[in-house]
C-alpha cells in the first residue's frame, strides 16, 4: 500500500503543473487582450452609409465613414461631401482638369474593396502617367443597386454640377436588366409636372430574400419535427454556471474566445443562406423576380428576353441624349458574369454591342481579358464582387482601351 503512494504522486504532479501552466497562460492572454483593448477600442460602425431618396430610390450619404464588415472583406466605406464613394472633390470643376463621370452600380462603386483598391481609383491614377495637359479626375458615381433608370435620374441631376468631359456608364450583366424592370414598377410619375419619385424603400431583391426566408422557415420546422425531444439541462451545470457568469462576462478572453465562436456560426449560417438563395434562383430562373439576371441565360424564347431589354436600352439612350446636348461624349462599359453557364451565351454581350452602334457610341468589353483568369481570382467566392484583383485587371483593361478612342487630354510635350 505504501509503495504505490510515490507512483500516485508521481502521476499527479504533472496534472497538477498542467493545470497551473494553463491558468498562467490564461492569465497571460486576458492580461494582453485588455491591454489590446486599452490601446486599440473596438472601431464602432457609423450609421449607414446609404439613406432614401424620393427622386432616385437611395443614394449615398454625403461625409458618412462606415466599417463595412461581411465574410470575405473588413474596410472603411466613406462617402466625400458629394455623396460619393470617392476622395474629395471640389464642387466646381478646375478649368485645367478634365472630368470623367464614371456612373454605375456596387461594381462600379467597389463594393468589398477600400477606396485606394477600386476600379475608379485605380484608373484615375493610371490615366495621369504619363502626364497631361490636364490633369484626369475620375469621379465615383457608383451607388450600389443602380442599373441605366436610376443612372440616367442621377445623370440628370448631376450633370450641371459635376460638368463632366466624358461620362462613362459601367453596364452590369449581374442584374441591371433585371434592376431596371423593378425600379421601373417601383416608380411613380407626378401628374402635376410628370416627375419621376419613389415612396418607398424596397430593393430589386426584396421578393427574393422573401421566398428564401419562408424557404428557410419551412426546412427549419421540418428539422424540428425530426429531431427528438432534448434532455433538460442538468440542474447542477446550470447553478455552476450561475455562478461563474458574472466573472466570464468580465473576462476579455472569453468574451473573445465567444465572439470568435459566433463569427464561425455566422460564417456557416451566410454560406447557407447563399447556397438556399442559388438554388432558389436555379429553380426559378424564367421569373425576372427572383433571377435578375434572366437575360444572361437561354431561358423563355428569345422575343421575351428582348422585351426585357427595352428598358435599359430607353435609359441607356436618354443618357446619350442628355451628354450629346452638352456635346460630351460617351463610353459604354460592360460588366460580365464571370460564371462559364453565363459566358457561354453571348446573347446579351451582343445586344450590348448593338446599342453601342444604335447609339454610335464605343463599347468596352471587359469579358475578354477576364476569360483569361479563373473567377475565384477576380472575385469573392461568396459575395461575387471583384476583389482587389478584379478591380486591378478592370482599371487595367479601361485604360489601355480608353486612350485607343482619342478622348483624353493630349499628353504634356507631344
């Protein structure tokens, strides 16, 4: 009996080392972790960065900063006291600067990216090397969720204060088809001057997030009624856990250690969602409701497609017309899906084309050059967005076609 006391106490003094070791070093980590939050406070989110807009549905909020935070990216998003996702600009435009509107949607904008990594920053900077005669502004007139209806009220709007030398409108075959078909119901005309204004403030994805919503509410009782009944929690956990609560909720490392475990549960639960809101897209693919991007795929016949189109084809030329008033040209920018189902059907892409010559104004095709690349290089698995390489191959392909039209300013000596 007394020979096996050694052996026992052998055995418990490296759990007891153990235990220790594991207590310091959790001391050690709350003791860094609130240091780290002494110097460096949680940034807090702004209010945001968008608000509602009776003449054009929403628009960006002048002099806002937001920590736009998802999945794959965490950025500041500020707005300049235009209300554009751009650096300052001065309202008037300086006579020795030549002005490019760059309008378009979340594409445009650089929805995902900080400001200096957007396609319209990046081709600002691109455009002035070698120098000019005049020095290149490319203002931002992005706004996510725009498609050609809501760009050409903005076009209107801002034309005589932005006094752009070229405006240039980036067409997303994501959803601008399918944008404009739904701002256009959305719409009210003023019968006293034949204005255009909204009422309200519902989204062009409203109707899907609504089916994908009763969807999930349907699988999630189905779930329910699967499952077994769980045991009561046991009576003992929960007077222990009554009694270290008031201590964890103190304590910097498990509150960290809890948030790291609720962004892994909002991980999983944003990829869900995504995968339920694909696959209610594939299954409804003919309805313009829930696939706004209908025109990108062989679906309906060819007639209904078109019809679709008429629209963004309106709006497309009265932006024409608006920048020939002023004797400013324009340029035609298309965006592409980078999915291979999408890229194999040239339909739209033709389309697109078409009014270029309708309207005789040049045409950029981005597809091309972004064939070249697999899309998980250019864009955000989940989100879909250019990540800071798609915007990079952008700037790069605009302008090496942009300086081909003979529209910028001359270089300086030549």
């Amino acid at each position: 009996m007394t020979e096996s006391l050694p052996n026992k106490r052998l055995w418990f003094l490296p759990l007891i080392t153990l235990v220790a070791s594991l207590g310091v070093s959790l001391l050690f980590a709350e003791m860094i972790l609130r240091a780290l939050n002494w110097y460096c406070p949680v940034q807090q989110e702004s209010e945001e960065p968008y608000q509602f807009s009776v003449k054009r549905h929403h628009e960006l909020t002048p002099n806002t900063r937001y920590r736009h935070k998802e999945l794959e990216y965490d950025y500041i998003w500020e707005n300049n006291s235009l209300g554009m996702r751009d650096r300052q600009r001065s309202p008037s435009k300086d006579p020795q600067s030549f002005r490019i509107f760059f309008l378009g949607d979340s594409m445009v904008q650089g929805y995902g990216v900080p400001l200096e990594q957007t396609m319209v920053s990046l081709l600002e900077t691109s455009l002035n090397k070698p120098e000019r005669e005049k020095k290149v502004e490319v203002l931002n007139g992005g706004v996510f969720g725009y498609s050609p209806f809501l760009e050409y009220l903005y076009l209107k709007e801002a034309m005589p204060w932005v006094d752009p030398d070229l405006v240039i409108m980036g067409f997303s075959l994501v959803n601008d088809v399918g944008d404009d078909y739904f701002y256009t119901h959305q719409a009210r005309v003023s019968e006293i001057d034949g204005s255009v204004y909204f009422e309200e403030e519902r989204w062009p994805w409203s109707y899907l997030n609504e089916v994908v919503e009763a969807s999930a509410v349907t699988t999630a009782h189905d779930i329910r009624a699967q499952e077994p009944n769980k045991a009561p929690v046991n009576r003992y956990w929960s007077l222990l856990w009554g009694h270290i609560k008031p201590w964890a909720l103190k304590s910097h490392f498990l509150l960290s250690l809890k948030k790291l475990l609720n962004q892994r549960r909002l991980e999983r639960e944003y990829r869900q969602l995504e995968e339920r809101r694909r696959a209610i897209i594939r299954e409804r693919k003919d309805d313009i409701r829930i696939n706004l991007r209908l025109v990108n795929y062989p679906v309906l016949d060819r007639k209904r497609r078109l019809e679709y189109w008429q629209v963004s084809k309106k709006y497309l030329a009265e932006m024409h017309r608006l920048c020939s008033a002023r004797g400013i040209p324009m340029v035609l920018v298309v965006i592409p899906i980078l999915g291979p189902e999408e890229n194999e059907f040239k339909e739209p892409y033709e389309v697109l084309d078409e009014i270029g010559r309708e309207l005789s104004i040049p045409v950029i095709q981005l597809l091309p050059e972004f064939q070249k690349w697999p899309p998980e290089k250019l864009e955000y698995e989940v989100d879909g967005h250019w990540n800071p390489e798609g915007n990079r191959l952008a700037a790069t392909v605009l302008d090496r076609e942009l300086r081909k039209f003979n529209l910028l300013p001359p270089l300086k000596n030549h």
